[in-house]
C-alpha cells in the first residue's frame, strides 16, 4: 500500500493544494461541494483548486458530479474502495504530523516544482517553433 502511495505521491499528487484538497474530502465523505465553496474550506484560490480538483477527477482520486446538464459540477470524495483505503493512509500520515506530514508536502512540493519546469520547458520550445514558422512564412 505504501508503494501505490508513493507513486500516487510522484505523479497524480503533484502539489500541496491536492493533497490538502484530498485531506479535506477525506475528512468530510459523502459531502458534494462546488470548488468555490470548497476553496474557501482549504483557502486556495477558487481557479487553483477548480483545476485541482478537475486534475483528480480525471484519475479518480475525487468523484466529479454534473449538475443541470453538466454547467456545474461539483466534487466530493471517492466512493471506490481502494482509492478511499489509500487516502486514509495519506490522511493518517497527515494527521500524524511532524517527520510523516514533513516527508507528505516536501515530496508534493517536489513534484509541483518538477511539473513547473516541464511546462516551462514546453511553452519555451512551442515559442520557439513558432517564431521558426514565422521565420520561414
């Protein structure tokens, strides 16, 4: 378990506001929120969280539920069983606090600050394609 923790850790948790967002819906199941409301819970900024959030649906870390034909949506935790087992053992090393919770946010700042410069050094190389388009057109 540890190990799908750890790799959940290095790729689908890439940042301190999902795993805050994870302990949050972990602590509160079966609660359905807009990511409005539920920014304002873990105090993000609205758009961080809406994409957070939008980013953990996709791999079903969160439950996503459409409303009025899919204009809204709002997020709430996970209803399948193994995923819920694998936040609980985040939570519990959240919870515990000092070394656990320290090794927990050093490794989503890690990943978070990995992804930046990847798309960092995406958008360079886009730019630089594109003034070679201009260049040759």
């Amino acid at each position: 378990m540890d190990n799908e923790l750890d790799l959940l850790l290095g790729t689908a948790i890439d940042s301190l506001t999902k795993v805050n967002l994870l302990v949050y819906l972990q602590e509160n199941p079966g609660q359905a929120q807009p990511p409005e409301e539920i920014a304002g819970r873990v105090q993000r900024p609205p758009a961080r969280v809406a994409q957070a959030l939008d980013e953990l649906a996709e791999v079903k870390l969160v439950a996503r539920f459409p409303i009025g034909r899919g204009r809204l949506v709002w997020y709430g935790s996970s209803d399948d069983e193994r995923v819920r087992r694998l936040l609980d053992l985040l939570l519990a090393r959240y919870r515990e606090g000092g070394e656990a919770r320290a090794q927990l946010v050093r490794r989503a700042l890690r990943e978070s600050r990995s992804r930046r410069v990847e798309e960092s050094k995406s958008r360079t190389v886009e730019e630089d394609e594109g003034e070679e388009e201009k260049g040759q057109g």
